[in-house]
C-alpha cells in the first residue's frame, strides 16, 4: 500500500510539472510581449533589463492606439469576422447535412474534392481568385468585363456565403461526421408528420447540432480574425486590426516624447500593437470557455 501511495504521489507530481511546463510555453509568448509594451525605449538598451522593465510606460500602448486607429479598426473588423462566421457556419451546416444525409451519383468525388481543399494552400489559387474577383461575371450572366469586386468586402463575403472560404472544408467534414452521427429516427417521424426536408433540418436537426454549431463558429471567428492573406488581397489598405499591425513595423520614425524614434524602437510598439489585437478573441475566450469545451466533447473532437 505505501509503494502504491509512493507512486500515485510521484504520477501526481508528473501531471503537475507537465502542466505546469506546457502552461508555461503557451503563455511565455503573451508574457513577453507584455513585458516588451510596457517597455520604455531607454530599457532596450539596458543589459540589466530582462523581463520587468525599470520604468513602466503606457507610451507604447497609446502610439499603436493611434497607428492602428482602434476603435475604428476593431468595429469593422469586429463586424466583418462575425458576419462571415455568421455565414460561413450556416453554409457549412447545410453542405455537411446534405453529405450526410442523401447519396448521389458522385457524391464521394465531390466530398473528396472538399476534403482536398483542406490540404491546399490558399496561394496555389491566389491568382484565380483575384482574377475571379476582379472581373466578376457571375459565370458569364454578366456582360464583360464583369464586375470588379476587389476592395470591397463581397468576396469574403460570397466565399463564406458558398462554403468555399479558407477552413469551410475542415468544417464541412466535421458537420458531416456528426450529422453521420446523429439518429435517423427523429427525421424519420417527421417526414412521417409531414414535414419536408427544409423544415426538419430547421426544426429538428438543427437545434440538436448546437455543440458542433458553436465549434464552427469559434473557429471560424478565430481564423477570419487572424486571416491576413485573404484581406491583403481583397481589401487592401483597408482599417482592419491585421492590415493596421502589419503596416506598424513600416513605420521607421515616429514622435514619441517629442523626438523622432528610430526602427527599433517600433518593435515595443509592435508588441503593444499584437497585445491589443488580441484582446478581444481572449475577452471572447473567457466567456464562451465552458461552453467551448463542452462541444468539444460532446462532438468527440477530443479524439
């Protein structure tokens, strides 16, 4: 009994030291940057300073406040990522119900062709896209040379709208699984009562697939929130939190303390820029936490 306790203690201690060392390389990187935004320039150049700045500054803060011009950055961004996870998780919902449910002549190819947009990188169709984009025609119903939608927020939106943007296969595979999952005898009774094939998906389906529905749209969030490539190249120099932070290290001099600073500097602005670019998915994180975890296991994405 005592080696017994012995080493229940020691697999406790294990457990404890794993945790406490993968804790610890998740959240070194935040820490730091914490360290470096509320770093005062004077402090790079000081060997002494390490992780706890001499002087502590909300400089840093307020100049990528203003370089990033916040308030109006993160309302669109705000507004774009939620209206494209909006969508992007209803198309997907309805495509990973309709794979699930009905078979026809090729359906395996086309769900193969779905599962290989998972594993293609975006900049492979970079430029048929644009070109998609930028001379919209709507397969040919529109005269030439069709409808330029670049810079505008209509691509984002139509990729969304038909399961088709960056991660839409990743969530089409997982809604299919779980509607694969889900009993055919409630749709079964319904068809029985009447009930058509729109209606029992709203009415039935639906509502039951609430854990996998709030798995997609916090990944979703979470990925159009940190997409770059996709806004780069239909909204170009447009106020959003990710265009506004990958322009601030451009910036070589700016009036801090009523002197010019050089690049280097800009690299406290930088951390500063990524702390507040984050804030609102760890805000979103801290209160949608218990509900996450537990779609995540009820869906068995937990392997």
């Amino acid at each position: 009994m005592k080696v017994r306790k012995v080493l229940e203690k020691g697999a406790g201690l294990v457990r404890f030291g794993l945790l406490v060392g993968i804790g610890f390389i998740i959240l070194y990187p935040l820490l730091r940057q914490l360290s470096a935004a509320l770093m005062h320039p004077d402090d790079m150049y000081d060997l002494t300073v390490n992780w706890i700045p001499r002087t502590l500054t909300k400089m840093n803060f307020q100049v990528a406040w203003e370089l990033l011009d916040y308030p109006k950055a993160l309302t669109n961004t705000l507004g774009i990522t939620i209206l494209l996870a909006a969508l992007e998780l209803g198309a997907t919902m309805i495509i990973g119900y309709g794979f699930a449910r009905w078979k026809y002549p090729g359906s395996n190819i086309i769900f193969a062709l779905v599962i290989l947009s998972i594993v293609i990188p975006p900049q492979m169709v970079m430029v048929p896209l644009f070109l998609n984009f930028r001379y919209f025609d709507l397969f040919g119903l529109l005269p030439d040379p069709g409808i330029n939608l670049i810079g505008s927020f209509w691509p984002l939106v139509l990729m969304a709208l038909t399961g088709t943007a960056k991660r839409s296969g990743l969530f089409i595979f997982i809604t299919r699984n779980f509607f694969r999952g889900m009993s055919t005898s409630l749709e079964e009774a319904a068809y029985v009562d009447g009930a058509g094939h729109l209606k029992t998906f709203f009415g039935i389906m639906l509502p039951n697939a609430k854990p996998v529905a709030m798995i997609v749209f916090l990944f979703s969030f979470v990925w159009n929130w940190n997409d770059l490539f996709y806004t780069n190249l239909f909204l170009p120099g447009s106020k959003l939190l990710q265009i506004g932070l990958s322009t601030i290290n451009a910036q070589y001099n700016y009036p801090w303390a009523n002197k010019a600073v050089e690049g280097t500097y800009i690299q406290l602005v930088n951390n500063a820029g990524m702390l507040l670019y984050v804030l609102p998915v760890l805000v979103l994180y801290a209160f949608l936490q218990r509900y996450f975890i537990e779609s995540i296991e009820k869906t068995g994405l937990v392997g």
